[in-house]
C-alpha cells in the first residue's frame, strides 16, 4: 500500500477515537481538530517513520503506522499553537484560514492541547505495551525541552536565539522522533538514526528559511516573511541567498551519507528523494509566482 494511504488511513482511525466515548465531544473542538489534520500537509515526517522502518526490515508495520500518526499530530498541534496571536498571529495555513481564524482562539489552543494528548494515547493503544514505552519516550524527546519542539518555541521568545539550537528543536526534532520511532517500531537500533535525521530537520529549516525570503503567501499557503518580521534566525539573512541554496543542497547530500547500516536503505533514499523533489518545486512555483506578481 502507498505509504501517503497508509499515513492517512492511520490518522483516520487516530481521529476516530475521539467519536467513540458515550459523550459527545463539543463540535467546535471536533470540527477544529479534524480541520487541522485533514486539511492538506505533505505528511512527510510519518512518511519518513514509514520509510525508516521498511529500511529496518518492516516487522511491525502496524506500529510504524500508529507512532507516525503520532507524530503527524504532534505536528499538526505545533502548527495550530505557531499561527497563534500570541505566536505568529497567522491569518492563513495550508492555502486556509488558521485555526484560531476559523473557530476562534480558545478553541484553537485547546484543539492543539487535544491533538497532542491524542498522539500519547494512540501509541499507549497499540497493543505492544513494551515498544509502546520506548515510543512514547521518543516521542517526548522530540517534544519536550530542551530538544524538542516546545523548546522551539520558548527560544522564540528570547531575546536572542542561538540559531542551531533554535532551528533544531523547532524543526529537526520532529524529524529525529520520526526516523528513530520507525526504527524502533521495527526492533532497531533508533539512536543510530539521529545523526540523518537531525541532517535532514537543518535541511528542511533552511528550505523554510529560502521560502520566508524568497516566496510568496500563494506558493507555500501561509505568511511570508515572518522571520524578519519578528527578528528570528534566518539562513539567508545569515549567509545570503545563494549559499543558503547551496548550503540546502550540501545538508541534503550529507543526510543521504548518514543513513547508517540497515537492510535496505532504498526506501529512506527514495523518501530524501521526494523531499528534495519537494523543495525544488515550491522553490519554482515560489520563483514564477513572484515574476507573474
């Protein structure tokens, strides 16, 4: 089965849980909530948890698939508290309005608050209590300070960032869970795939940073130029826009010479391959929207 079908089918039956009590959850947090799921999202930190276990020798793909939708929550419940007033105050996500935009602040921080508290149950629900454990504290160290996501955000707040430790817990962390849960979910080794995985989170913050700088609200479906806007660490401001390219392209290079000793590694490389994919192509649709602009 594709593995995009897969993930979606996983955050499906990840959503359902919240239908199945005797008591009606309010509809505007349900309604919240699967918007800030469903609505679009390239899927690719659970594709990654996916891809990283076919490479390990998939022998428990059920598992891969819950702890992916896990961290495809977390994800989603990030991006839902970031577009926040008191964060970036961003009117648009995914080409929609923001969660707070559509239903409201309260409601927005509370669907965050479910998404994550969700995430936890679905990989306690998975049946393997043992694996479960390691799971969820993989997945916590991707949350928690001073690594993980949350630490991403409160660096936001400070008067000065240092800029590596900023970039890696509020972008590659997520990614490190990703890739080290799908190791484990499969009976490996998950500490042998930081090192690719915390390449791959500088890879993609560096493309974020380009896109801030050089795209357009249409291209990438939310607010540009956030960054300089509100004074945090940006790639090209830092090194200037034609070796944050090249630094882009170096970081992707690198994370392919760090897949450590697995299986088979096609499936990681075909995932690296899309993401580079990815990039470029936002890239040139960012390049021809601003021309036509």
């Amino acid at each position: 089965m594709n593995p995009v079908t897969r993930v979606e089918r996983a955050l499906r039956r990840a959503l359902s849980l919240l239908e199945e009590e005797d008591v009606p959850s309010p509809t505007l947090l349900r309604k919240a909530v699967r918007d800030a799921v469903l609505q679009g999202g390239g899927r690719l930190r659970p594709a990654l948890t996916l891809a990283v276990s076919a490479s390990c020798g998939d022998t428990r793909p059920w598992l891969a698939e819950d702890f992916g939708a896990a961290v495809e929550l977390v994800h989603c419940a990030s991006l839902v508290h970031d577009d926040l007033p008191c964060f970036d105050d961003a009117a648009m996500r995914r080409g929609l309005p923001s969660i707070h935009r559509a239903y409201g602040e309260p409601i927005a921080v509370l669907a965050g608050d479910e998404l994550i508290v969700l995430a936890f149950e679905v990989i306690a629900r998975s049946g393997e209590p043992r694996a479960a454990a390691q799971l969820i504290s993989i997945l916590a160290r991707g949350v928690r300070s001073p690594r993980g996501i949350i630490a991403g955000q409160a660096w936001e707040s400070e008067t000065s960032a240092p800029p590596e430790l900023y970039r890696r817990a509020k972008t590659a962390s997520l990614f490190e869970a990703a890739a080290c849960g799908g190791a484990a979910a499969a009976g490996a080794d998950p500490r042998s795939w930081r090192a690719f995985a915390t390449k791959i989170g500088d890879a993609y913050q560096i493309a974020d940073d380009i896109l801030d700088v050089q795209s357009t609200p249409w291209a990438v479906g939310k607010p540009v130029g956030q960054d300089d806007l509100l004074g945090r660490p940006n790639a090209v401001k830092q090194h200037g826009a034609e070796e944050a390219h090249a630094l882009l392209r170096a970081t992707l290079q690198d994370a392919l010479s760090s897949i450590p000793p697995c299986e088979s590694p096609a499936p990681v490389e075909a995932w690296v391959e899309r993401v580079s994919w990815r990039i470029e192509e936002t890239l040139r649709l960012s390049v021809e929207h601003r021309k036509v602009g």
